[in-house]
C-alpha cells in the first residue's frame, strides 16, 4: 500500500505533518521531515504503509493538515 502526497495548500501545518508521519508512520523526525522539504520544494512523497487502515488514517490526518494525497494500490 503507498499513500502518495503530491502537493500542499496554503498554511499547510509543516510541523505537524513531520510529527504525523513520526507518530502514525513510525519514521525517523530526520526522514520525516526531509519529506516535508521535499513536499514544498514541489516534488511527490511516496510512503509505503502496511496496511489501508492505516493509509486512509493518515491520508484523513495529513489533508486535515492541508496536505493533497492520495492512497495506490
């Protein structure tokens, strides 16, 4: 299961997404926050998550964030 995050809206919650993707993910805060980076700096984030419960938890949590992605199968 990959969640892919392609973009952001404005006043997107950086801080909370690099501690969302701690928290729910399990990722180190160097690696989740390089992902960040990379989301602003206009590139796709692909994470690979274990299970579509937690892919639509974290899709859910992250858009509240102001976060555009998208769960692939």
């Amino acid at each position: 299961m990959k969640v892919i995050m392609t973009g952001w809206e404005e006043g997107m919650k950086k801080v909370s997404l690099s501690m969302l993707q701690t928290e729910c993910l399990g990722l180190p805060l160097k690696e989740a926050k390089s992902n960040v980076d990379r989301l602003l700096a206009g590139e796709e984030v692909e994470l690979h998550i274990v299970t579509l419960e937690k892919a639509q938890n974290f899709v859910k949590e992250a858009r509240s964030l102001g976060v555009v992605c998208k769960i692939v199968r």
